[in-house]
C-alpha cells in the first residue's frame, strides 16, 4: 500500500531494524552537510516502504526503503520513487529534495533512499474538522491546482519518456491488479473484487492519454505551508507511473464517494456549512485548469479506482498473513477491504445510467 509518510514516530520496529552506524558511515559520504550524532525513529504511518525519520543535531531526513522479506517481483521500487521526485523538484514542483539512493544491500539489508525532511501541515481526515471553512476551501483549490499542475507536466520534457509504456493504461493496470489479486491465495476471496476483475475489462473507454500520474494522491500525502493554504510538498512517488491523468484524478476524487474509514472520505459531509467544494463543483475546476469540458467516464475511472485500491489493500492482507506488513494500521486497511470492493462495484453498476 501506499501511504502518507508522517503519521507520528516511534521506536524502530523490531522487523525494521538495521545497523545505524552503517548508515551513518552512508550518509557522510553521500549527503551534503550531513553531521551525527544521529537518531532514528519510524514513522507509524507505512503499509508498504517503511520510512524513517532521521535527527541530527542540525536537521532531521526522511529515509525510505525495500521492506525486509521475500518481496513480489517490481514491488517496492524505491528507486523510481527517487527518480520521479528528482526530475520533478528540477522544474519547481512541490517535493522533497532527495539527498541519494543508496543501492548496495550490504549498507542497511535493503535500497533506501534519503530526503529533506519537509516541515509543514498534514492532515488526515480530508474533511478538516479543525480548519475554518475559508481556508478549507483555499486548500482545497491548492490540491486541485497541484494535481492538474502535474498532469501539465510533458514525460519527455524532464526524462521522463521511459517512466512508463505509454497506452494502453487501463488494460495493461486491469491486468496488473486482478494478477496479483489472484496470486496473492493467502489473503483470500472478495465477491465484489471478482465482478470487477470481470467488468472493468469489458467497460474500458476509448479515448487514451498518457501523462506522469502520482497514483496515491490524497490530501493526507500532501503537506501545506504551517499557517497558509500552500502546497510545500507531494509525498509518496511509489505508485507513480506514466498513465492516463483521468485515472490519476479520479482515484484523488474517491474522497468524495468514501465513508469515513481509515482512510477518511467525504460521505455525509454539509459542503454549504464546511466551505468545501462539492464533486461537482471540485471537478469543474480540474477541467478548466487541465482544458477539459467535462469527464464523460467518470464513474468508469471511479470504478476502476475503487478497485485498485481494495486490491492494494488486498496485498497488505496478504503481507499480514506472511508476516511482512509494514504498519500497525494493516489491520484496519484489511477490515476495510471489503467495504472498498463494494464500492467499487457500485460505481461500475453506475456507467451507463
């Protein structure tokens, strides 16, 4: 799964742990300014790369790596995490500077790579119960203008080209997913998910772009300003690729059609008394910044997206049951898993209505 990075620290798990000298001895070789002592501590948030906070007396790093274990072929690339994330910062979009990527398993056991720690505001529930309904809008308008900004972005134009094999998206990500459902025996069967492995396939729309997606883009993966409505950073590159931007922009629009589960949606919420823009108006505002019209598929793409995502969590069930999940929350993800699937079949019984 992938995840915000920043959900509170604590002791290195005792699955996670590695040799901090050897990384100390890393990091004085490769990152700029760096000076020890230095300290670590895990974030708790994590489900698929366990991530690290790194403290120095001057400055605190993030640390991102492979998790310890047997790992499903071209899962965990952390390598292209780092690359996304560097050719991105070198035309000004909102990231983390990354320091290196270390490739050599003798250092920590596994790749990692290292990046500023970016101080700012995180919020995890997207319906800001503690933001007053003008700013919540503002924010609002910061992450729609954020996540059309990147779907501006030309792949060839930072080297990006290769990202990805461009076309086909939506057949080759159908495929992707319902294989490793099917593979992964030990985290079991969901009726729902079985439908949508047969419909989406059936149901994919004609027309086809491609563009550098996120692939995880929710509000609690992007870090605002501390006290204004400014996107310093976009977290959590693992699932990025070169794709079809609707797809990317209907998975951050889920927001809307979820509940409140763990990872908190906007279902029951008043949009008139928040000050948060409803669907419609949220994605108004993306096709105007992105030169649309409307989104004529859109309960396809929400559908699709659905789908992913209980498949990820269906992968962290099964990392559960080998005993590989990297976050104390995996288990609130998998007792979420079914409620996702459903959803994700309502919105496929929604195309064509």
């Amino acid at each position: 799964m992938s995840e915000a990075q920043f959900a509170g620290t604590g002791a290195v798990r005792a699955a996670h742990q590695f040799d901090k000298d050897r990384l100390a001895v890393w990091l004085a070789e490769n990152v700029p300014g760096y000076a020890g002592p230095l300290t670590i501590e895990q974030f708790n948030g994590g489900q698929s790369n366990p991530t690290y906070k790194l403290v120095t007396p001057d400055r605190a790093y993030v640390m991102r790596r492979k998790p310890p274990g047997v790992l499903l072929k071209g899962a965990h690339a952390i390598e292209r995490e780092a690359r996304v994330v560097q050719a991105l910062e070198s035309i000004g979009f909102p990231v983390a500077h990354v320091h290196g990527l270390c490739t050599d398993d003798a250092v920590i056991g596994t790749w990692f790579y290292v990046m500023d720690m970016v101080e700012g505001r995180i919020f995890w529930d997207a319906a800001l119960p503690d933001i007053a309904p003008g700013e919540r809008h503002a924010i609002f308008d910061a992450m729609n203008a954020t996540i059309a900004a990147l779907h501006g972005v030309e792949p060839d134009a930072i080297g990006l080209g290769d990202y990805g094999r461009p076309g086909n998206y939506f057949e080759r990500q159908i495929a992707r997913w319902s294989r490793q459902y099917a593979e992964d025996v030990e985290a079991g069967r969901d009726p729902n998910m079985d439908r949508l492995v047969e419909w989406l396939a059936d149901h994919i729309p004609a027309t086809d772009e491609t563009r550098i997606v996120h692939g995880d883009f929710r509000i609690d993966n992007v870090i605002f300003h501390p006290t204004e409505p400014r996107v310093l950073a976009v977290l959590d590159w693992e699932l990025s690729t070169l794709g079809h931007p609707l797809a990317d922009f209907a998975y951050h629009l889920m927001m809307y059609r979820m509940p409140p589960l763990t990872i908190p949606g906007l279902v029951g919420v008043d949009f008139a008394a928040t000050g948060i823009p409803d669907e419609a108006t949220y994605v108004a505002a993306y096709c105007a910044r992105a030169g649309r019209a409307d989104i004529p598929d859109l309960d396809f793409y929400l559908a699709f997206n659905f789908f992913r995502f209980a498949a990820i969590c269906h992968g962290i069930k099964g990392r559960a049951a080998r005993g590989t999940a990297a976050s104390p929350q995996a288990a609130r993800l998998i007792a979420d898993l079914p409620v996702i699937a459903r959803l994700g079949w309502e919105q496929a019984e929604r195309v064509g209505r």
